[in-house]
C-alpha cells in the first residue's frame, strides 16, 4: 500500500479520479479468468480484488483530502 499511498499523491496533484472503474472490470476479468484457469475460485477472487481497491481508494481519496465513504 506504500506505492498505491504515493499514486494518491498523483493522482491528487493532477485532478485525477480516486478510482477508475473501467480499469477496475478489465482487472477482475483477467483476474476472475486467471483463478479460473489455475482451479481456484474465481469468486473469491473478485472479493479479494475489491477489498484491496476499496483500500486502495480510500488512500487515494485520503490523499486527495476527500472524506473516506466509511
């Protein structure tokens, strides 16, 4: 999270979006797609994948001294 605190600083710095929910769906079905294929399951995968980018734009809105949603 050090790195993802430091892209909140840039993204903040630059006017950019705390989350891009585009990016978001192409990384789950990559992600979904890849624990499917090594037999694992594809939707704990996706639950694990939005904890972490709920955390992670959390930082980036922290950063951007916008509240946090909690």
């Amino acid at each position: 999270f050090r790195c993802t605190k430091q892209v909140g600083v840039l993204k903040a710095e630059h006017g950019m979006p705390a989350s891009d929910p585009a990016r978001e769906e192409q990384q789950i079905a990559r992600l979904k797609r890849l624990a499917g294929e090594a037999d694992l399951d594809p939707e704990f995968a996706e639950k694990w994948f939005n904890f972490v980018v709920a955390e992670v734009i959390r930082h980036h809105r922290s950063a951007a001294g916008a509240p946090s949603d909690d």
